[in-house]
C-alpha cells in the first residue's frame, strides 16, 4: 500500500471545518492589504519557475529575518500581524496545533 502524503491543501485546510462560516472578525484595511502584497509577492517570485533556478535565487529572494527579503515580511505577518488579528480563542486553538494535519509534509518531518 502507498503511503500517500497529504497535499498543501490539506494541510492548510485541516480543521477549518469546526470554524462556522459565518463567524467573522474586524480587520484593518491597511493589514489586510499587508497581507494580501505579502502573498502577491510570494505568488510573483514563486509562479514562474524562471525567477527561481537554483538555491542561490530562493535564498536571495528569503534573504534574513532582518533584511527586509521575503521571510522577514512573511516572518511578521505570521507572528505579528496575523496573531493581532484572529479571536482570542482562534489563536488559543492555533497555537495549541489544534488545526495541525496529523501527517506532516516532507519538510515539516526532522
């Protein structure tokens, strides 16, 4: 038997099933629009394989926590940004790993 991994999707979808739909939360405009450049730039560099042939190009376009590159920007949206901005009890369960897939993908297992 095969053992199949679960997809990016899965993973990121996990749980959200125990989250009403209709539950909503205030967001500031100005962070949600720091959010969605933030993905707009990850989809721009990660969409065309060209922007990427080889580790040098990943690692340059990541650069540091601290130089202003990709996982610095992504880095605060998920610790700093993202945290401020879901319910108490959303991020209780979030932190607790209570959305987290019961199989890891390849990167997440070490």
């Amino acid at each position: 038997m095969e053992n199949k991994h679960p997809s990016v999707r899965d993973v990121v979808e996990y749980g959200l099933d125990r989250i009403s739909p209709d539950r909503t939360v205030s967001v500031p405009v100005r962070e949600l629009v720091r959010l969605f450049k933030t993905f707009e730039e990850l989809n721009a560099f990660f969409h065309q394989p060209t922007h990427y042939p080889n580790m040098d190009a990943v690692h340059a376009f990541l650069g540091s926590r601290t130089d202003g590159g990709a996982y610095q920007v992504i880095s605060e949206a998920l610790y700093e940004t993202l945290p401020r901005l879901l319910p108490d009890d959303v991020l209780r369960e979030v932190e607790s790993g209570s959305f987290e897939h019961p199989e890891h993908l390849a990167y997440r297992q070490a």
